[in-house]
C-alpha cells in the first residue's frame, strides 16, 4: 500500500468518524438523552446542546 493510499484511508477514518459522533449527539437530542464523555481525564455527563 503506497503512502498515498495510507493517507486516504487514515482521511476516510478520521470523516467516518466525526459523522458518527454528529450521529450519536443527533440521537441523544431526539431521545433527549445525556451523554457521558471524557474531558480533561474526568468523566462528565453532558446534554447535547453543550457539546
């Protein structure tokens, strides 16, 4: 696989993922659920407005 082909699919990953995680806040608006994430080593519990 050339470098080429490496950086793509490393550029495909990284889209697939910023469209999940809109995905998941999406969700968690129409279910008006909270969401637990990470932020600076501490876990916090966040609506989805706030992120």
């Amino acid at each position: 696989m050339s470098e080429k082909e490496i950086l793509e699919m490393q550029r495909l990953i990284d889209e697939g993922i910023v469209l999940a995680q809109r995905r998941l806040v999406e969700r968690s608006r129409l279910f008006k659920s909270t969401l637990v994430v990470t932020r600076n080593g501490h876990v916090v519990e966040l609506q989805p407005d706030e992120i």
